[in-house]
C-alpha cells in the first residue's frame, strides 16, 4: 500500500468516516467470531444426537470439532480481515489520489496569484510613473498660465471691460488650483516610491509639529487643540508627518464653521492593538459615502464651500497601508468625524 503522505512529507489527513470504519473492524470480527462459535457448538452437538453417536464416541468427536473450529474460524477471520483491508487500501489510495490533485491544484492556484501580483504590481508601477512624469511636466505650462494671466490682469489696459477681468482671474484661479493637484499627485506617487525607514517614535510629536506648522498657515483660526502626551510608535517619521499633517489639515478645515473649533489626536487600546484617532466638532457627513472618503479626488463637500484636490484622505490610506495598518472612519453630519488608525509597523 502507497505511503499516505503529500509531496512535502506530511502526512495527510484521514477521513472520519474511514477511521470509524477502521476502528468498527475488530468489533464486528469479533462478533463474526462469537456468532460462527455459537452456531458451531449448537448445530454440531444437534447433528451428533441426531445422528445417535454413542457418548465414549462423542468425546474423541469432541477434539475433532475444536481443531476443525479454529481451522475453520481462522479461515473465516482471515477472509473477512483481508476483506476489509483490501477496502480501506482503496480508500487511502483514492484518499491520497484526491489530496495529491488538492495539492497540485494548490501550487498551481499560488503561481497564477503570484503572476497576476507580479502582474498587478509591475502595471501599478508604470502607472505610478506615468503620473509622475506627466504631472512633472505640466507643472511648467500651467506656471507660466498662471503667471502671464496675472500679469495681463495687472497690466490691463483701461478699456478692458470687468468680464474680460473676471476671465483672467478664472484661468488664474483654475490654473493655481490644477498647479495644487499636480502637486498633490507627485507628493502621492513619491510616497509610493519612497523608500520604507522604520524607527522608533512618538506619534505625539508629530502630531504637535504638523499642528504648529498648520497654525502658522491659518494665523486667524482659533482651533482647541488636544494631543495625547505620549504615542509611542514605530514606523517611518517622515511619512507618518505627512499622515498627520494631512489628517490634522482635514480636521482644520472641516472645522472652519465650528463655534468653538475642537480636535483632539490620542490613541486607544482596542484587542491587545494600539488605534490612533484624529477627531473634530466640524461638518462630518453620512457614513452611506464613506468609502468615497479613500478613492482619488472623491469629495463629499463643494469646492465652493471647502476647498481641496480630494487627494490628501488618500495619501494617509496609502502611508497606513504601507505601515501594515487599516484606516477607517466614523461620522454624523453636523457632529463630527473621527478617523481611526492601526499601524503594524512593518515595511512593504
């Protein structure tokens, strides 16, 4: 009988029905076994009264019985073991047959994902550098846009009619706004190509660097800001600022209507697992559209009212991912957001 192991040596795992059957097989020869010496004694000894055997005959009868009842039982025993045996090779060799086909379909399943990874990955990565070079290179032309629509709005002549002006100004405002897209996209794709520098940190610290350099840029806000004092982390400082920087500008604009204005950044023992939080008193929005929140230039507010490229959320999914992390959302509309975090702290 084949050796019931897989092509890595190890042993492979035996059906329960098979293994109640094997563990049946000493019961039922055991009852064929009492059943055959049963009607052995009974039917003989009747057949030897029947036949009127005198009884100094019966006893030399007697020993003749016994030898040709353990011939007889052993035959049987022999029969019905060899029986059973010849059954269960049967299904350990189609048992081993089937997990052997398990397993080739196994490897062959792993190589096509692993191909289609390669695949995916190798297709991302031109991708990632056909968005950096393409928003490389506008960068220029819309400069110059921008630069000479102003300078034609400050160098107008007298007769330009206000429509005219207002003209200018639109191509000048379109254009700053696509200049801060691009932007937005090369610092995104830099944050996919960069390189991955883990260390020990404290997210507090961050969180503190990238809200003082937020004040400096809204001089005019009055923000209540909570920051837990310490958030030990392990990660790679400079994407995990770009994270904060990112969440924390979130929070300040979405806050911008708020009377008074509240964030607060700390962290929560969740499972045995760290989760780190960004929360405000601002907008909020329904949680029916948040899985818009994480997909490019997806937005859930009007320009008009917030201004932004929708690529910020993004990038802080892309630094969490890159830390082993998940990053996820809970809001009401008029109530607030609070976005929450997990960071494995491992490369990619």
């Amino acid at each position: 009988m084949s050796d019931s192991r897989g092509s890595s040596g190890t042993p492979l795992p035996v059906p329960a029905e098979t293994v109640t059957r094997l563990h049946h097989v000493p019961s039922r020869a055991a009852l064929v076994y009492l059943a055959f010496g049963v009607c052995w004694i009974f039917f003989t000894d009747r057949i030897l009264i029947w036949l009127h055997v005198p009884p100094e005959r019966i006893i030399h009868l007697q020993t003749a019985k016994g030898w040709l009842f353990v011939v007889g039982s052993s035959a049987l025993l022999y029969g019905l073991l060899r029986r059973y045996q010849q059954q269960d090779e049967r299904v350990l060799h189609a048992l081993v047959d089937s997990q052997a086909e398990i397993q080739r379909m196994n490897a062959d399943l792993e190589a096509r994902v692993a191909e289609r990874t390669e695949q995916l990955e190798s297709a991302n990565r031109e991708l990632e550098s056909f968005a950096y070079a393409v928003s490389h290179d506008l960068r220029a032309p819309l400069r110059s846009m921008s630069g000479f629509s102003q300078i034609l709005r400050e160098s107008a002549p007298a007769g330009l009619d206000d429509k005219s002006l207002h003209y200018l100004q639109r191509i000048q405002e379109s254009s700053q706004r696509m200049s801060s897209l691009i932007e937005d996209l090369l610092s995104l794709s830099r944050i996919t190509r960069s390189e991955f520098t883990a260390r020990p940190g404290d997210l507090a610290q961050i969180a503190n660097e990238a809200a003082a350099a937020i004040r400096e840029r809204h001089p005019d806000r009055e923000v209540q800001l909570q920051i837990a004092p310490s958030m030990p982390i392990n990660g790679d400082i400079r994407l995990l600022r770009i994270a904060m920087d990112n969440l924390l500008d979130n929070a300040w604009k979405y806050t911008a209507h708020a009377h008074p204005a509240k964030i607060e950044v700390g962290v929560q023992e969740r499972d045995g697992a760290a989760v780190y939080y960004v929360r405000d008193n601002g907008v909020g929005f329904d949680m029916q559209y948040a899985d818009k929140l994480f997909a490019p230039f997806q937005r859930l507010h009007a320009e008009s009212q917030f201004p932004g490229t929708g690529i910020g959320l993004v990038t802080v999914q892309r630094i969490v991912a890159r830390h082993g992390g998940r990053i996820w959302v809970e809001a009401m509309p008029n109530e607030g957001a609070m976005f929450q975090f997990t960071l494995a702290s491992r490369a990619p």
